[in-house]
C-alpha cells in the first residue's frame, strides 16, 4: 500500500488561498503569479514567520515532524525549491532574494488552467507510481535524510538504505537527478567551508617590496595583524606578530619608517569570517587599503577595492560570487576567480605606482579557497574527464572527477543560496 503524499502545486494553491503564511501571496486578480518570502538564513533579521512556507512544505511532505526532528531550514528550503523546479507549468519570474528590504522570488504558471490541477487521489494505489513519481519520491527521500546546515561545523550525512540510489545534480539546473555510478557522501566542499576549524590562512608580509615575513595559521576566530608588541591580548582573533624591520632591512631610514607605521596600528588589522563574508576592522589609527589581486602581484593597475574601516566591520571579500566564478572557470569559460587579499598599511594603495616601494604589504591567502581552485586547474578546468586529489587540512585527501567536482561546486552554490 503506498503513502498518501500531497503534490507540491495543489497544495501551494491551497495555501496561496489561504494566505495564512506570511509574505505568501497571489499577485493581481488572475492569480497566475505568487510570490514566496526568499530571506537568507544567516541575515540578523531573520524571523521564524520568514520561513513558513517552507516548514509547512516539509510537514506536509513528511519531511518534518515538530518535536521529533530537528529543524533543518536549509533542507527545507532546497527542497521546495527543488520541488518548483521540477514543474513545467512553473517558472522563476523575478528573482528579489538579494533586496535588503524585502528579499523575496515572483513565480509564474505559464499554461492556463493550472489552478484547476485536481487534488491526488486518496484512494489506495495498489503499489503503482509514474516513473516520474517514483524518482521525485526518491530524490525528495534522498533530500529530507541528507543534513547540510551550514551552522553548527561540518555536515554529517545519514542514509536510511545500506544501497541507496546515488545522487548528481544535472548540470542545466539545481535538479537532482539519479546517477547509477557515483556514491552518495556528504559535499567535502561545504565541510570545507562551513568550518571554521578549517579555515586556514597562510599571512605572508613585505617591507619596501622585500618578504620578511610568512606563516600559516588556523584561526577559528580570526586574526589580528599587530606590529612589533602583541597588541591587546583581549581583543578577539589569534595575534600575529608582524616582524621587526631592524632584522630585515638595512636601510635606517626605511627601518625608522615602517617602525613607525607598526607602532600605529594599535590593536591591530582584523580578519575574520562572517557567514559567506571575509569582513575587516582596523583597530588602530593607522589607515588600511585593501584590494583582491592575483598571489603573486597586488592589483595595481586600478584603485584599491576598499578602504578598511575603523569603526565598524567591512566586508573585503564574499564566497557567493567566487562559487559562481569558480564553476563557470571548471566549464572553461573563464579566467580562474581571484581569492588572495592585499593589504596596504600605512600609505595610499599603489595604484599604478610600483608596490615594492610601499612600506608595509601584506598578502592574505584562505588555504581553503587556494585548494578550490588548484582542484579545477588539476581537472583541466574545462575537462570532465580527469581525476583530482582534494585535500583539506589535516585531513585524508580525497580523490574526486571533475564531475563529481562540479556536482559538488552547483550543491554548493544551491545550498549556500548565493
């Protein structure tokens, strides 16, 4: 005997009828576009109500039990999402999930008469399934039983079948669709990401264009670029401690100069990771420019991105848009995103000047990004064909194909909602 399941439109008609969920609503009187509340789980003003469509799905899906599982927004949200996709008389109209004031996406049916879909049948159904029933009720299991929260450190992967159907995200869009010769495992790519544990960040420092300085650190709660003293040991992220010129340089004159933009910068630069963001704070009263460039040469044909602020958080650099460069550089169809930051302390950013004769420049490389991108070069970036290492921290490497690669970059880039 089958399980009675709802379809995914009749019942959102129903709850568009309704409109008994916040910001779920028909749009004009034909009631052939809608819209859903499309905010981002990580934004501060996050509420609950937010996110109700997409609780209601996965209770009415089976999905979710309140006070037997625990809650999952981002699984629920890829799946309704997914569930959308998979209906041709259903597109995207208008994409609003990056306004700041009222994030949100426009559906459309596209045939006339979709609103009169008739409910499922409740009767029994004697064990017979469409094909296309059968995968979608598959896929929606795979979905429900995988745990890909971003909060809370790495992802766990729990399977209900010891022979489960495998899994790979189609290419043309953010559909799962079944693949008989790839195991199913959690997305080492998100477990890179998502934990700071594994954010690691390799600081290397030049005075007058001279390296004098280079280390690799993990920092879960960020750092803190000082000079010659610590700095205050209070203040948040791992210190580190840029060197003393006299060691290095044989130039006074040069020596006296960067000693006194070291001793400027008080508390210190800081870095950390905020959700998909890089964010930076001078704590100091020594001024911080700021650009992303490739490792070997600061971008200095151009202004500098940014200036960092000093008394609030600003952000330097974001994952979203590196995901997206990232897959689109695997297809071969562009130069490899830039992920290395270039600070310039103490003087105006070296725009078209020679930045060897800058006197504090420091490069910031996250090892994580570093390692995404020499998987791409590895596969051949526009080939599907050949077999990369990928290698995360301290931990075993992991052999992966190109396709299983990108799979793992659109799961990514779905799930992380950039």
């Amino acid at each position: 005997m089958g399980t009675q399941k709802p379809r995914i439109l009749p019942w959102l008609i129903s709850q568009l009828d309704r409109g008994e969920l916040e910001g779920v609503a028909w749009l004009g009187e034909s009631r052939t576009r809608f819209r859903i509340p499309w905010k981002h789980g990580l934004r501060q003003d996050a509420q609950q109500e937010d996110f109700g469509i997409f609780q209601a799905w996965a209770e009415a899906s089976g999905a979710y039990t309140p006070g037997k599982d625990k809650p999952d927004l981002p699984t629920w949200k890829r799946n309704f999402r997914s569930a959308l996709n998979r209906k041709e008389v259903l597109r995207l109209a208008e994409d609003h999930s990056k306004d700041s004031q009222d994030p949100h996406k426009i559906y459309e049916f596209v045939n006339s008469g979709v609103r009169d879909i008739p409910e499922p049948d409740t009767a029994q159904d004697n064990g017979r399934h469409s094909t296309s029933d059968t995968q979608e009720d598959i896929v929606q299991k795979l979905l429900s039983d995988m745990d890909l929260s971003p909060e809370g450190g790495p992802s766990n992967l729990t399977m209900t079948s010891e022979n489960p159907p495998q899994l790979l995200l189609s290419r043309e869009s953010d559909i799962p669709a079944l693949c008989p010769n790839w195991g199913l495992s959690e997305n080492p790519l998100k477990q890179l990401l998502a934990n700071e544990e594994d954010w690691e960040f390799e600081v290397t420092a030049f005075y007058r264009g001279c390296q004098v300085f280079q280390q690799t650190v993990f920092c879960p709660g960020g750092l803190r670029l000082v000079g010659s003293e610590a700095g205050d040991r209070m203040l948040p992220g791992q210190p580190i401690r840029l060197p003393d010129p006299a060691a290095s340089l044989t130039d006074k004159s040069v020596t006296d100069y960067v000693q006194r933009v070291l001793s400027c910068l008080g508390g210190g630069l800081a870095l950390w990771r905020a959700g998909q963001w890089l964010c930076a704070q001078r704590l100091g009263h020594c001024h911080v420019y700021w650009a992303i460039g490739e490792e070997l040469l600061p971008s200095c044909g151009h202004k500098p991105d940014g200036e960092v602020p000093k008394d609030r958080e600003g952000g330097v650099f974001n994952l979203g848009p590196f995901i997206t460069d990232l897959i689109t550089f695997t297809e071969g169809s562009r130069r490899s995103p830039l992920y290395t930051l270039w600070f310039c302390v103490g003087q105006s950013w070296p725009q078209d000047q020679p930045w060897i004769k800058r006197l504090v420049m420091v490069k910031v490389v996250p090892m994580c990004l570093r390692v995404l991108v020499d998987i791409a070069r590895q596969g051949g970036a526009s080939s599907l064909e050949n077999t990369v290492d990928l290698h995360i921290s301290n931990s075993q490497p992991l052999s992966l194909t190109s396709d299983q690669y990108m799979a793992y970059l659109q799961d990514l880039a779905e799930d992380m909602d950039f």
